[in-house]
C-alpha cells in the first residue's frame, strides 16, 4: 500500500533549495531509502549546498527517518553547505528533543524564518 | 471520546480471542483481532494475537490492526501517537535487527488493548541483544551516529517497558493519557 506520489517536492528559492515531504509519515524503510538518495543527489549537485526541508505535511517519523536526516546533515557539512529544518508539528518536534537531535539540527518554527536564517557564503 | 453505542453485546462479543498464523507475508495478513472496535464500549477489550514472517507488509498490517483498535477504542490523540511510534519502532527492530529479515523467522505479537491500558508483546526469533550495551544515542559523542534511537523513543512514550529472554520479547505496556518523560 505504498503511495505513489514522488516523497519529496523540490523548488528553489534564490540559491536554497526547498524541500518538502509530501507523505505524511516518514516511517517506510524503502520510503525512507529513496529519500535519502534523492537528498544525497541534490546535495552533491552544488560546491556549498543550502537546504531547507520542511515537515509541515509530516505527522509521524521514525528512528530510520532520523538516521536519514543525520547523513544527510553530515554530508551537508562535508560540502560546507547549511541545513535548516522547518514546519514541524509539536508532536514530531519532540521526537527531536527527546533523541536531543534539536541541538543538532537547526530548526526554525516556519519556512520564512528559515529562508531568513541561511547565512551568505 | 466515547466508543460504540447502546448495543449491550458489543463488550462481549469483544473478549474472545482469535488465534491464526499468516501465510505467505505476501500483501496485508487476514483479520484476526477479536471484536469489532466499531461497537466497542467502555468495558470493551479487543486482543490481537498473531504470527508473522519477517517481512515489513505483514508488520505494518498487525501495526495498523492494534492502532485501529487503540483509537476506535478512545486513546487520546498523544498516547496513539506514543503507540503508534513504539510499535513501528519495535516492529523493525524484531523484523530486520532481530529476524535480520529471514522470512524463515517469525515475529509473535500480542496485544491487549482496553480503554485504559494497551499491552504489547512483540518477540523475534533472532540472537537477541543486551540492552545495557547499547550506547545512549543522546550522548553528545552518539548524537551523530545512526542508531540506538528506536529503543530510546520506545522507553520514552510507553509507561512500561521489559526486555526478557535475551532481548528477543519485548513487552510494553502504555495507559492511556499518561505521557511520562515526554519532555
């Protein structure tokens, strides 16, 4: 019963890129794979990447997603590049802070201030 | 939230217990919960009791018949969002950590839902593990390392939690409203 929707939506947005789930739940392993492919091949495309994913559609993650998004900010940071997470609900934020990943990650409440928060390079 | 209406068979009729292996893992299991969770009432209990080959579509599908019987039944909103996360979390760790995906292995689950207190049994035929020595993920020097988290989230959002015969069953028990060391 997997859906058949691409999971991620991308756009750009000056010189971040925008990256939205567009499933609700980040659980599935093979989902979970794919996602993390397509975030390694966006990420290799640019010197010094800057990335905003947004959760604002996501209601449930799992510890796979949270080990995904961890690769993906090492690699981010082996490019020298920046990742801000937003939009994401209270009941995931405190998926973050009980695995302590909010002091981790650079999480914004919204999409605007994070786009605010990527510093020039 | 109230469940059900004024059908005065319908916490009996959801008491029994219903017993079945699935077969091949291909595609969704068959039903087996006992009790329709539509007609529960206040007194109601709804038992899932199966075994599944080691493959993640015969997982969810016992996932999402516990998780239908937790909030037909009336679990607030957070504790089927801890229910939920645990049994995902414990479902891959007997499936792919525990049974390392052989469909030879099969995972055995139990649960017991009624309006107050859901419990889980979950046990994989692997080696088992020791859950001393797996390392605190909150850690500053694990926070970075991509495992660990599974068992921290389950522990986190389910009030009881015991790993025995060698770290092959888990069981987890979850009140409903009780949220503790959620934040």
């Amino acid at each position: 019963m997997s859906e058949q929707s691409p999971p991620l939506s991308v756009s750009q947005e000056k010189d971040i890129r925008l990256v939205e789930f567009t499933n609700s739940k980040i659980l599935d392993e093979a989902n979970i794979t794919e996602i993390g492919a397509q975030l390694n091949a966006l990420i290799d495309q640019s010197d010094s990447p800057k990335v905003l994913l947004d959760f604002q559609s996501v209601d449930h993650l799992s510890s796979a997603a949270l080990g995904m998004l961890i690769n993906v900010n090492n690699r981010i940071k082996q490019r020298n590049g920046q990742l801000r997470l937003a939009g994401i609900k209270p009941q995931i934020f405190e998926v973050f802070v009980i695995t302590k990943l909010n002091k981790l990650f650079r999480i914004l409440p919204d999409r605007s201030e994070a786009l605010k928060s990527f510093t020039a390079q | 939230m109230q469940i059900g209406g004024t059908n005065p068979q319908a916490g009996r009729s959801s008491t029994g217990h219903a017993k079945r292996r699935t077969g091949s893992g291909k595609g969704p299991a068959k039903r087996s919960a006992s009790g329709d969770p539509a007609k529960l009432n206040g007194s109601a209990k709804v038992t899932v009791r199966t075994t599944i080959p080691s493959l993640y579509p015969a997982g969810q599908d016992v996932q999402n018949r516990i998780l239908n019987a937790v909030e037909k039944i009336g679990f607030t909103p957070h504790s089927t969002f801890a229910i939920k996360l645990a049994l995902e979390e414990a479902m891959i760790n007997a499936i792919k950590h525990g049974n390392k995906l052989d469909p030879t292995k099969s995972v055995h689950i139990h649960a017991k839902v009624t309006p107050k207190v859901a419990e889980i049994t979950i046990e994989d035929e692997g080696p088992g593990f020791d859950r001393a020595a797996v390392p605190d993920p909150t850690l500053e020097e694990n926070r970075e390392k991509c495992s660990g988290r599974g068992i921290l989230l389950i522990e986190s959002y389910m009030n009881s939690v015991k790993w025995s015969h060698n770290g092959r069953r888990l069981r987890m028990v979850k009140r409903n409203g009780e949220e503790p060391g959620v934040r």
